[in-house]
C-alpha cells in the first residue's frame, strides 16, 4: 500500500537549520511528484515546494524562497527539504503528499506530518 | 486567492451541509476538497470539482467551475465534522488551499 513517512522535525532555535525526509514506499517513486505542504498550530494548509518527479525543476512558496531547498534521491525513493535560516513562522506540522500523475496536481495520499518547532 | 465560507457550520447530524469556495481567478475545473479531522493529515475527498477520490461515500458531492464551488455533504454522519478545504491546482505556483470551513455538532 501507499506510504509517506517523513521525518526529521524537532525543536530548532531561530536561524539555524532543519532537514526533513520522507520516504515513500508501495509504488512507483518516479511516476508521481511529492509536495511538501505545512500547517502552523491551528491554522490553515500552506502548500510550501514541489520538485519534478526527474529532479529538473524546483517551485517554492514565496516566503521559503532561498531559505529552503527540496531534493529528491530516487534510488532511496526519497525526498527531502533543507530548511536554513528557519523562522517562528515556520513553525508547523510538515506533510509530504502525493499527486496521481506528474501533472495532476491534487493530492491523493499524505503523510502522517512531522513537528517542526522554531524557538529560542 | 480561494476564499472559503462560512468559517464554520453548525449542523446536526443528518442535515445537510453546504460549503462555498470561491476563486479570485478563474480555476476552470482544477479544485479540490479535502477533509481534516484534529490530529490527523488531510484526506482527499473531491477532485476537478465533481469527481469523489476512491472509497469517498456517494453522500459527498461537489459542483462547480470557474471561480464558484460547492461541497455538498447530504445527511451529516457523525464522522463528517471536521474541517473541509478546498485547493486549487489552475494557477501555479504556489498551489493554494483555502482558509478552511469547520463543520461542527449543533
């Protein structure tokens, strides 16, 4: 079956850095583009980077722009996003979510999310 | 910019739940629901406006294009309140969800 688990959220100090996974198992990594989508405490989805299912192309939220970096390493059917210089305002659940197709871009499977909490 | 309405929906079990999304830009038929409930991640229920994801229940429908959508949940089951968004895949990037419409227990 299909599985997202990300991992690496923690406890971060303001401007220091966080790497997140998530690896994906039960189908075919390629065929499919994997976001990174977060949510503060108690608000609202935030669509945040997407990188193309071959790695060609990167798109970002404007707010993580230069700040953050998705990879992706297909032979560990894996992706990740390098957050540096993190914020309060980062501060959230991370999900990683599944679109259908490359360009179907809705989400049809998500991850359980991990806690990212920025704070001196 | 999608804007949800209302922010939240007292109903009661069996009613009939009606949620608006409403696009600043055309979406043709590019949006999406998603249903959240406390502690877990979204689950897709609707795609390109009208058509139910695998295993969602007859009793959720959607309608719409262009800027004005509609999530209709027909005869409320206890499990359906919960916080619906909506999501848009026309214009990108970034994607953009909505602000949410909560569904709670009158």
């Amino acid at each position: 079956q299909v599985q997202l688990v990300e991992s690496g959220g923690g406890v971060v100090q303001p401007g220091r850095s966080l790497r997140l996974s998530c690896a994906a198992s039960g189908f075919i990594f390629t065929n499919h583009v994997i976001h990174w989508v977060r949510q503060a405490p108690g608000k609202g989805l935030e669509w945040v980077a997407v990188i193309w299912y071959d790695g060609s192309k990167e798109y970002y939220t404007d707010s993580v722009k230069g700040r953050f970096t998705i990879s992706k390493d297909n032979s560990k059917n894996t992706l990740y996003l390098q957050m540096d210089s993190l914020r309060a305002e980062d501060t959230g659940i991370y999900y990683c979510a599944r679109t259908p197709s490359y360009f179907e871009w809705f989400f049809d499977y998500w991850g359980q999310g991990t806690l990212v909490t920025v704070s001196s | 910019v999608l804007t949800q309405s209302p922010a939240t929906l007292s109903l009661s079990p069996g009613e009939t739940a009606t949620l608006s999304c409403r696009a600043s830009q055309s979406v043709d038929i590019y949006l999406a629901w998603y249903q959240q409930k406390p502690g877990q991640a979204p689950r897709l229920l609707i795609y390109d406006a009208s058509n139910r994801a695998t295993g969602i229940p007859a009793r959720f429908s959607g309608s719409g294009s262009g800027t004005d959508f509609t999530l209709t949940i027909s005869s409320l089951e206890p499990e359906d309140f919960a916080v619906y968004y909506c999501q848009q895949r026309k214009n990108w990037p970034p994607l953009t969800f909505g602000g949410g419409t909560k569904v709670e227990i009158k």
